[in-house]
C-alpha cells in the first residue's frame, strides 16, 4: 500500500496499522503545529539578524550561515516550548500520552542547489529512518515551516516499499554515531565524510511521490518509508520540521513495519520520551537492541544523547 490519505476518519490506532503497511497520511494544520512552525520561523529570523532565512543565502557566505544554523538548531531542539509543543500536537492528533513515546524535534533545511548539502544541513539521499537504528514500530511526523512547493520538498520512493535495497546499514552503530560523527555535523561544509547508511545499488528515483502541504500540515509517515530529499532548484531554502513518536505497547509486542533490508546495530529508541510526563524508554525494551558494550552506559540514564 503506498497511497496517500489526507485527514482520514480514522482513530489513531487505525492510522498506525495503515502506517505500518505504507500508507502516508497528511493531517490539517493543527494550533500546535502552527505555534511550532511560529516558533522555529521566531528563532530563525533572530539566528539571521533579520534577514530573510529564506534568502540568506543570496548574501551570507557559507561558512557563515553553517555558523548561524549550528546555533539556531541545537536552540530549537533543546527549547523547552519545542518539546512542549510535541506533546500539544500528540494529543491534538488523538494520541495516548500515556502510551505514546516522542523523540526531539529536528530543525531542516535545504537550501538551494549546492549552497549548502552536508553537516548541519545534510541533504538525504534515498534512505530508510530504519537504517539508522530506528524502531520498525516508528512513524515519521513532517511540517513545513514556511510555504513551500514541489521543487524543494523531499520524496517517497514507493515502489521499495516492499522491495529491498542493497544498502551500508550493516556498517552502522546509533551509539556510535552519536558519540561521535554527529556531534561535529557543522564542521561539514563542502562536503561529508562522515559514514552514514546509503544504497549500494542504483535507485530508481521515478516513480516519486512529492506531498506539498499548508504550514503546520503534518505528514505522517512510517520509518520504513524509503524517502529522499528533494534537490532544491526553486532559489528559496526550505526549512521544516520532523519528529518521531512510537507506541510502546507495539514497542513491546513487535508490531511495526517489515524490516525487509536494515541490518544495523544500535538503537534510537534512547532518545524517546514518554509524552505523558517526558520519562525515557523503559530500559528493558532498549537493552535487546544494544551490544553488551553500550548496555551499562547508555541505560538508566535521565539525560539521553541529543540531536545536532
């Protein structure tokens, strides 16, 4: 199933089975997600001493503006009023908090043709969240911050919904990369070395799916979805929003998506904070995705790894 529902009558629980089978779903603005796109434009505008964040680009020298985002977005992703807003959009959107996990929200961008791709700004090449140590039991939220249009969104690419890719995945650990290569993402300007999982295959980009959606609206998505970004030729930089949520009672009993080609290590599920009261994942649904190494370090934390 790879169709697209937009506003679909149905409770959250029946958006999450659909989900898990491919299908995307685009909910109306919410006053949530509009108060949380008011707020990263809030930071933005400040980040860019006025100027247009939009068309930044057209005057600030890259290094610059890699300076001005690798404040601008660890600013977001830690705000109190982010995480807060989160929780609003969850329950807004029929969500149990008491059941329901949500990691931090990621500030992006895109900025036109070869301004800026890599570190803090990386540009994504086909690629499924699961091969980066994500849940198979994730969904995937998407808003644009500014309007935007086709041009310079992101793409699915449908028809590997059920058909594997050749990809690195194997090559990755999360743990590791959050103790190491994604804490420098700003240092990556004009180009990336950092290893990150990538197709070893040639993907077929057509057929692709590009959703265009008013501020606010809400793409949700599985994280198996195999997705892309969008090589920016409009002259306008998009920025937008993405965060992850998972049930844990699926957690739990394994539902989710079919791992058809990830076979990475690790887990991302550290990062997850029940939206009820922001306690981490219960250690015991973490530990049987980590190696013996990471287990006495990475559990029984408060204070989990952040998001640059």
């Amino acid at each position: 199933m790879n169709t697209i529902q937009i506003d679909p009558g149905l409770t959250e629980e029946q958006r999450r089975k659909q989900i898990y089978k491919g299908q995307i779903m685009v909910l109306s603005p919410t006053p949530g997600s509009l108060q949380l796109c008011a707020f990263a434009r809030e930071l933005l505008v400040q980040g860019f001493g006025g100027l247009d964040p939009q068309k930044a680009h057209e005057t600030l020298p890259v290094e610059k503006y890699a300076e001005i985002l690798a404040v601008v977005k660890p600013k977001f992703i830690h705000h109190p009023e982010s995480k807060r807003l989160l929780r609003v959009i969850a329950a807004e959107t029929g969500h149990d908090l008491a059941n329901t996990y949500l990691d931090t929200p990621r500030l992006r961008s895109a900025a036109p043709h070869d301004y800026l791709r890599f570190g803090i700004a990386y540009a994504f090449h086909p690629h499924r969240d699961t091969w980066y140590s994500a849940p198979f039991a994730q969904v995937n939220w998407w808003m644009p911050v500014y309007e935007f249009e086709s041009g310079n969104s992101m793409a699915f690419h449908p028809r590997y919904w059920d058909k594997p890719v050749r990809n690195s995945s194997r090559n990755y650990n999360y743990q590791d990369w959050n103790e190491g290569p994604r804490q420098n993402a700003a240092a990556h300007i004009k180009s990336d070395t950092r290893e990150q999982p990538k197709p070893e295959e040639e993907v077929e980009m057509e057929p692709q799916l590009r959703i265009v959606c008013p501020v606010g609206g809400i793409i949700l998505f599985s994280g198996a979805q195999l997705h892309s970004t969008v090589p920016n030729a409009t002259g306008t930089t998009r920025f937008s929003i993405d965060f992850r949520s998972v049930n844990i009672e699926d957690v739990r009993s394994g539902r989710g998506a079919h791992n058809i080609d990830s076979q990475c290590s690790g887990t991302a599920m550290v990062d997850y904070m029940r939206g009820l009261d922001m306690t981490p994942m219960p250690d015991e649904l973490i530990i049987k995705h980590l190696a013996p190494g990471y287990k006495e370090k990475t559990l029984g934390t408060q204070e989990k790894i952040k998001a640059t």
